[in-house]
C-alpha cells in the first residue's frame, strides 16, 4: 500500500505531536506531508531517533530503485516504475535499447555500429526516437584493446555498459570513464568479494548477473550492505519463457511485496539469442511491455528498430493523457497562395489520418492543427474546444490570411454543424465541408480542385 504522511507523522518526535517547527514547517503532520512527496530532506527534523530514522528511509524509497546510466543529455534513467499493470496507472521511465559492442570486432565494424547509434533518429508525432547506449563486451584478452575501444567510445560521451569477466581491465576501463558513468557488468556470487574494494574507489551503477533468482538476492543484498546502490539485475533467463518468469517475479516482489533485494531495473540479453533481426526484434518488444529496463541488441537496424522505438513510446506513453501534437499550421507539399487550408484537431491518430489523405491526394496544402488538449473532432467539439469561436482566432493568428490569395479552409465532415459559427469568425474566407473520414481525402480534394479550377477558368493553380 502506498505510504500515508500519518504513517510518518506518528514515527516523528512525541508521535507526531512535537510541532517545534525547527524543520521549517507549522506542524509535524506538515513535515511528513512533504516528507512523502519527495519536497524536503529528513535531516530537516534534528530530533528523529536513528532507528526511526533508518525506518523512515526504508519507507520512503521506492520500492524500484532509481538508476542512471551516462550523464548530460543522453543520460538514461530507469527504474522507480509504480504499477506491475499499465492500465493500473502508467509505465514510467522507457527502456534503454542498447547496441552490443565487442573489442574483437574491426575498427570499422564499431565505428559503423556507433554510426548508427548515433544517426538513427526518428520523428513520431512531436517525439525524437534513437537507441541509448552502447554494451562495450571484453572478449579480445587484450586489455589494451579493451580500453582503446572504451575511450573511442567515450569521445561522444555516449552512455555505455562495460561488460567485462575480468575485473582488473573492468576497473581499469571504469576509472578511464569514471565521470561519464558507465555501468559495469556483471557482479557475480563468484566475484563479489573481490570486487568490493575497487566498487568504492569510484562509485558507479553496476549490473548483477545470477543464474536464478536466488542468486541475484544474495548478490544484491550484499551490495545494498556494502553501500551499493545504484544496481541492475540479469536472472541469465534461456529463453522468452524463463524471461517473462523471472521479470513477472521481480516486479510482483517489487511492488506489491517490497521485497527490497529485487526492488532494481532489469538488464536482458536475451534478444543476443535469437537467429536473426526480426527475432531479436521481437523478442525486444516483448520486454519492452515485460519489464526489462536495458535491452541489448545485437545490431541496430533501420527497419526494425523504427517499429521497436513507437511500440516503446506506445507503452510508455501515459494511457490517461491522449497523445498530441503541436497546434500550428502544418505544410504538406509546397503550398501556395491558392492552396487550401485542412482544419483538423490536434490529436496524434487524427493528424496523422489527415496529414496522410492531404499529402495522397497529390494537391499541396496548408493542414491546420487546432489545439484540443489531444481530443478528436467529436470529443472536442462536444467540450467547446472545437467551435467557431476557437477556431477564429487560432485561423487569424497563424499568419494564413498574409499568404492566400483565395481564403478556403475546408473543416471535417463530423463538425459540419459549426460551419456557420467559423463563417462569421472569418469574414472572407470559403469555408467548405470535408468528408466525415481522412480516407476520403484522397479522393475528395482532387475533386474539389477540379471544381475551383473550372470555376475560375483555369487560374486556380
């Protein structure tokens, strides 16, 4: 259960009833109300016990822990999800998709990895989508090799994962990147104690790696006691089957259970399993839903990793807010002063139904984008947010009027009721009903051309 500021307030001094107001607050129920939220540090109460102190902070972490792999722009942060189902609530923070990297491969085989981890960006509605990081996989036994390929990568300050057996070239390969902060992989049952010394020299996220579940909590518990926080988890799963197991098993422990020693991101590997690109793809996308935090991919193809970057963005997209795009005008083809204008809503499916019928019917236009806080024709017209009085100023304002020499504006065939109201805003302008579907634009804006052009003698355009 979600933890209540009373549940705080009576762990505070004299049960809650102190009030000294030597935190900055009136009152001690008002201290935990920030407490909870995240707005105030504990140290701001100087009077709490240090058993009540540790309870507190136990209480107030989330029960998936926060990880941050790289720094600046292209830092990626995983963790702290909320709902084991997405219908619950909202999935919160997108998986890293990751490009595995070895120091066996050619110079030129990874320089054209890193290409395409660097120029693959795609545009969906207001979105820009690319993959993350880079997995750097020791296998050359040359840690000169090693560490020359972690520096070429360094050079972008490109978020990465150093994935290294051998923990002396692991830490050497740390401190070479320390401040970019990689995440080094794997901690094992086999080489924890071993590995403890140097993890504090130069903290950074490090990824657990056990054969089964068991092994990952005694891995993580000793981190958690050493100081090691900021951790990921790999169960090694064979197949998707064991994968969905094992990553179903840590969330439900996570959440419902706060089972702290599996309250981390997941790290998968398994698409590195499957026998070509579309497999892996697919097996991505399914972990993408179940709920691995890292996918590492063998390569990054353009063809299947457009589709995986908007199923992605689907899944993490909060299911209670509609998807939208920016109110403006849009330009489809190289419109012209004789061009007409296509009024729709600014709801993602809608632009993009209508965006596609106006460019398929091969007549350049103007595609106007009414903001309606994401809601469709119907649902926006029915709030008044879609109306001849909205829809008057946003026309006037877009700067259309200085750039047409013939005002049409053709509206959607579900709001031809308010064609009235958008005549007496816009003096001047031609307001034409549409059909009631973008597939019928294709079609329907041939046609009306035709009619204009007739009708003018040919001078239409």
């Amino acid at each position: 259960m979600p933890l209540k500021p009373s549940d705080i307030q009576k762990k505070l001094p004299d049960g809650g009833k102190r009030n000294c107001k030597e935190c900055g607050f009136p009152t001690c129920l008002a201290f935990a109300m920030k407490l909870v939220s995240g707005g105030v540090s504990l140290e701001k109460c100087p009077h709490l016990d240090p058993e009540v102190k540790e309870w507190i902070i136990d209480a107030i972490t989330p029960p998936i822990k926060l990880v941050s792999v790289g720094t600046g722009e292209r830092m990626l942060t995983v963790g702290e999800e909320e709902v084991v189902h997405r219908h619950e609530k909202t999935f919160l923070r997108p998986p890293g998709l990751a490009v595995l990297i070895s120091d066996i491969e050619t110079d030129q085989a990874i320089n054209a990895k890193l290409k395409r981890l660097d120029e693959y960006e795609f545009t969906w509605v207001t979105f820009k989508l690319r993959a993350d990081l880079a997995v750097l996989k020791f296998e050359s036994g040359s840690k000169e090799r090693y560490l020359s390929v972690v520096a070429g990568v360094a050079r972008e300050k490109r978020p990465m994962v150093l994935m290294c057996e051998e923990l002396g070239t692991l830490f050497a390969a740390r401190d070479l990147v320390a401040d970019q902060k990689p995440l080094l992989y794997p901690l094992t049952n086999a080489n924890l104690e071993e590995a403890l010394p140097g993890l504090k020299k130069k903290v950074v996220p490090v990824a657990v790696r056990g054969q089964n579940l068991e092994e990952v909590v005694a891995v993580t518990t000793k981190l958690r006691a050493a100081g090691v926080s900021e951790i990921m988890i790999d169960t090694s799963p064979q197949n998707l089957k064991e994968a969905l197991r094992d990553y179903t098993l840590i969330r439900r422990a996570a959440l419902t259970h706060t089972f702290r020693p599996l309250g981390y991101p997941i790290i998968s590997f398994l698409p590195l399993k499957a026998e070509d690109a579309a497999q892996e793809a697919l097996l991505a996308a399914v972990l993408v839903i179940k709920y691995a935090s890292v996918i590492v991919l063998s390569d990054l193809h353009e063809e299947t990793l457009f589709p995986l970057l908007v199923h992605r963005l689907s899944i993490y997209t909060d299911p209670r807010v509609p998807l939208a795009v920016e109110e403006k005008v849009y330009e489809i083809g190289a419109p012209n002063e004789v061009s007409p204008v296509v009024l729709t809503t600014n709801f993602a499916l809608t632009y993009f139904a209508v965006a596609s019928g106006v460019e398929a019917s091969k007549i350049p236009g103007y595609l106007g984008v009414k903001g309606t806080d994401g809601l469709c024709v119907l649902a926006a017209w029915s709030t008044g947010k879609f109306a001849g009085e909205t829809i008057g100023p946003f026309i006037k304002n877009s700067g259309l009027e200085g750039k047409l020499k013939k005002k049409r504006l053709i509206i959607p065939g579900l709001a031809a009721r308010i064609k009235g109201e958008i005549e007496d805003e816009l003096p001047g302008w031609e307001v034409i009903v549409g059909p009631k579907e973008a597939e019928e634009l294709p079609a329907f804006m041939p046609k009306l051309f035709a009619k204009w052009k007739e009708a003018e003698g040919g001078t239409c355009g």
